[in-house]
C-alpha cells in the first residue's frame, strides 16, 4: 500500500497544484505564496520522478511513466501557475 503511495505521489502533486490553483484563482487578495507553492511542487514532482527512477525497478517502465507524466504536467502547471500570478499582478 505504501510503495503504491510511493510511485502515485508525482500525480498526487499535480492534482494539488490544480487544487490551488482552483482555489486561489479568484481571491484578490492573493499573494505571491501561491505562485511559490506551485514552483515548489513543480520541482518535487521532478525529483521524485527522478528517485523513482533511480530506486524502483524496472526502471525503464518509470522512466516512461515520468516522460508522460512530466509531458502532461508542464501545461497543467503553466497554466496554473498563470491563473494565479494574475490575480497577483
């Protein structure tokens, strides 16, 4: 249960980045925080894809998980990150 936990994680991440996003969105008050979340999040997701790489076998099949995962992600986070900073602006 837990290394299943453990290989989900990267998308568990980029649906929270869509949370916030969502959430965050249409609050003017919004600060630049939210923008640094989603970047810090952004980067974890690449790290963890790169030690599921490097820890689970067989790594090629991680790997092909992290290209399609990475390759649908990018846009996702863009976007969200673009939905929040211009509230910030």
């Amino acid at each position: 249960m837990l290394r299943r936990f453990f290989i989900i994680c990267p998308i568990c991440m980029t649906c929270l980045v869509l949370l916030i996003a969502g959430l965050t969105s249409n609050i003017s008050t919004v600060t630049g925080m939210q923008n640094g979340i989603i970047a810090v999040l952004m980067n974890a997701t690449l790290l963890w894809h790169a030690f599921l790489c490097i820890i689970e076998k067989p790594r090629v099949l991680f790997a092909l998980y992290a290209i399609v995962h990475i390759t649908v992600a990018v846009p996702i986070w863009i976007t969200c990150s673009m939905m929040v900073s211009k509230t910030f602006l």
